[in-house]
C-alpha cells in the first residue's frame, strides 16, 4: 500500500462503504427468492404492499462484508485480510486491509512467507501492516473509543494491543486463523479478557446474500459458513 493508496482510503471511507454496498447488491442478487415480500426483476414488487423488505443485510452482515471486500484490496499473495471499524451510531469511521506502510512500495518489499536463505528481511513479516492496525488508523473521526471493529481473521496479538489500547469496546470476527493454541491467538485472546473487550465471532442473519458475499469475497480461503436461514 502506498502513500496515496492509504489517503484515499482514510478520506473516501463512507464512500468506499455506499460503494461496496452497490457493488454487493449488484454481484451478489440471491438466485432464488424464498420470502414473499421480496422482489426479482420478473416479479415486481407490489405498490399497495406497506411492509418493508425482510431478507436485507444486518448491521453486522454489512460491515462484515465491507472488511471483506476491503481484504480485496490488498496485494498479499497468501492472505488477504480486511477490517472495518464503526460507532455506535453504525458509522464507519475506517477501514482497512494488510499491506505495506505509507510510501514503501508494493513491488520493491517482499511478499513471501519463507526465504530459502533463511533470511527474515526476505519475508513480509518484518514489513506489512495488519488490517486492523490500519483501519483504526485510518479513521476519519478523532478517537476510536467505544468503537466496534468487524475484522475478517480474528486478531493477532499485536494487533490485540493496539486494539485495546486505541479504545475500542467490541471485536467481531469471522474466523480464527490456525491453531486456538498458537501463542500469538492465546495471548489475544488473554489480553481481550483483561482489558475487558467484548469478543464475538459474526452470526450472519441473512443466508443467501450474507453468505454469498463472505464466501465470494474470502477467494476460497475460507470453509463455507454455516449460517441460519434468514427465514
Ligand atoms: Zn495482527
């Protein structure tokens, strides 16, 4: 990620937001139509129907998969993760996905995992930015106090801290990344513990688009969730 790319992500967020919601509703039309209230393009809906829409995407589901599409963006061969921090008042306030800091270049840093040198200044590791340490700093409001932050991967320790230490209350995730063992994910989730955080991971209300777009958007990474029915 270069300077300009991480300005317009901190500056066109909300926009960014408006825009995954059009893109999702325009790939991601369920095929079929279980709920009545429902309209398709050869079933308009009825103009003396008063009731609302009933398979929409929750708040939970939106942001969700706003991280997803955000995860779209980065250059990782091997991992593509995205984040979303929002308000209490459902206002996105960042997002973000993993990539390289401000001003060093995407195609002069490394992406491998390994170097056959056993080199670690090989590897991305010593160089790339989590998505959640970019999307809280991304934000276009003034403190992330209080904040919820919706992340594809359950967050690493590193990223634990600054978490807790940038204010946020609540982390939603989708999946745990690896071992429940692994020190960095046990230490994570202890700091979580301790400073009080309110962990869970996402029970996506609508099947069929939810669905849809966390499977579409994870690039086959992901096993398929198991979600309720929306109806
Ligand atoms: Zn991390």
């Amino acid at each position: 990620m270069n300077t300009r790319e991480v300005g317009l992500v901190s500056a066109a967020s909300l926009a960014g937001a408006i825009a995954s919601f059009i893109t999702f509703n325009y790939f991601f039309t369920p095929k079929t139509n279980r709920n009545p209230h429902q309209t398709t393009d050869s079933s308009p809906h009825d103009p003396f129907d008063p009731s609302k829409r009933q398979c929409y995407l929750s708040w939970d589901d939106y942001f969700m998969a706003i991280a997803f599409l955000s995860a779209q963006r980065s250059k990782d061969p091997n991992r593509q993760v995205g984040a979303c921090l929002v308000n209490q008042n459902d206002v996105i306030l960042g997002i973000g996905y993993n990539g390289f800091p401000r001003g060093c270049s995407d195609d002069k840093l490394p992406w491998a995992k390994k170097s056959k040198r056993g080199d670690a200044l090989e590897t991305k590791y010593p160089y790339v930015c989590h998505a959640e340490v970019n999307a809280i700093l991304n934000t276009n409001h003034a403190s992330a106090s209080g904040q919820r932050l919706y992340v594809t991967m359950f967050p690493c320790n590193e990223c634990a801290k600054l978490i807790i230490q940038s204010g946020v209350s609540e982390v939603i995730y989708f999946v745990e990344k690896g071992k429940s063992s692994d020190v960095a994910y046990v230490a994570s989730r202890k700091l979580f513990s301790m400073a009080s955080i309110k962990v869970s991971q996402i029970q996506a209300k609508c099947f069929e688009v939810a669905c849809s777009i966390f499977t579409a958007s994870a690039n086959g990474k992901f096993h398929k969730p198991q979600f309720p029915a929306c109806l």
